[in-house]
C-alpha cells in the first residue's frame, strides 16, 4: 500500500533544505574532530614533556579504577555466593539467605554506591553528548529518543529527501504507479461502455 504523505509542500520544502542540512552537519562535525584530535594531541604531548604530572594524574586514575572494578566484583561474589539461595530461579524468584545481614550491607555500601552512581550519571551524560556529536555529520542517524524524534530537524530533512527521491526516481515506484493508472483507466473505459450499454 502507498503511505499517505502529510503536508507534502513541506516534504518537498524540507528536500530542497536537505543538501544544505547535510553541508552544515558535516562541516559541524568535522569542527568537533579537529577539537577532539587537538586535545588528544595535547594529551600525548603532554605525556611526553610533563611525564611526572601527567604520570601521577594516570596512576590516581588507574588505581581509582581497580578500586572501583574491586568493589564491583566483592559486591557480585556477595551477592551470589552470601545472600542468593540456591533455590533461586534466575527467571522467576530470588530467594534471599541471611536477609539481615544484607540489609546491613546493602546500608553499608550506601555511600559507595551513591558516588559511583553520580559518577555513573556524569559519565552517561558525557557519553551522550560525545555520541551524539559522534553521529552530528550523519543525517540518516536519529540523535533524540523516540518521543522527541520530531524535534531532529537534520533527520525529518533526511527522510524527507529519501521520499521525494524514492517517489521521483525510483524505476519500481514508476512501473508501479504506471499500472495503477493503467488500470484505472482500464476501469473507467469498461465503466463507460456498461453504462453506455444500459437503456
């Protein structure tokens, strides 16, 4: 079945803006790459000349995260091996053993939990503005979750164009519409000569 197409001066308006959406985007695009290549350039030349500073800064990093990954882990054997049952049923239940003594834990590790989690939720706003200007040159990718999709501009363009060209240029969409009208025609022609026919 063919797709109604809404509003499609604004299709063919929104295909004639695509190239120029396509040009912005990439340029904007490679203006991120060139900072994110700058500042990694800087990094490495930093490493090179400031070997004490930026060694110090490195191994803080490098044992924060083993303590992290530590913690994560002792927290998992805990969890498996102190206070999940064996009777347990990975798709249905969770039966708990030594209920008090995880509460105790789970209030012990409150603390811990709450920095990581404001580290979690720093570095999963980081990732999606580095993700998201990952695919700013591509058009084709949509950036915002699904109730907000209609606010990417650069993407609406997109589809658009695909339309307009699908509609246009597709030999498939031609022969297709070119039977249609045929038959059509072929309706009315018989439709004609039945009523023609009747007194």
């Amino acid at each position: 079945t063919l797709r109604v197409i809404n509003w499609p001066a604004l299709k063919l308006t929104s295909a004639v803006r695509y190239s120029g959406y396509q040009i912005a985007s990439v340029i904007t695009g490679w203006m991120f790459y060139t900072v994110v290549f700058f500042c990694v350039g800087l990094l490495l030349i930093g490493a090179v000349f400031l070997p004490s500073i930026i060694g110090y800064f490195l191994y803080f990093i490098l044992m924060s995260g083993v303590v992290i990954i530590l913690i994560q882990v002792v927290q998992i054997i805990m969890c498996k091996f102190a206070f999940l049952s064996s009777e347990s049923n990975e798709e249905k239940t969770i039966i708990l053993n030594n209920r008090r003594i995880f509460n105790s834990f789970t209030y012990f590790m409150l603390l811990y939990n709450v920095a990581t989690g404001l580290y979690t939720s720093i570095m999963r706003v980081v990732m999606a503005i580095l993700l998201t200007l990952l695919v700013k040159p591509r058009l084709d990718r949509i950036v915002f979750i699904a109730p907000f999709q209609r606010f990417d501009t650069g993407h609406s363009m997109y589809r658009s164009f695909m339309i307009i060209e699908a509609m246009f240029h597709n030999p498939i969409v031609h022969v297709f519409i070119k039977l249609l009208s045929e038959q059509l025609k072929r309706k009315k022609e018989i439709g004609s000569f039945y009523s023609a026919a009747k007194p």
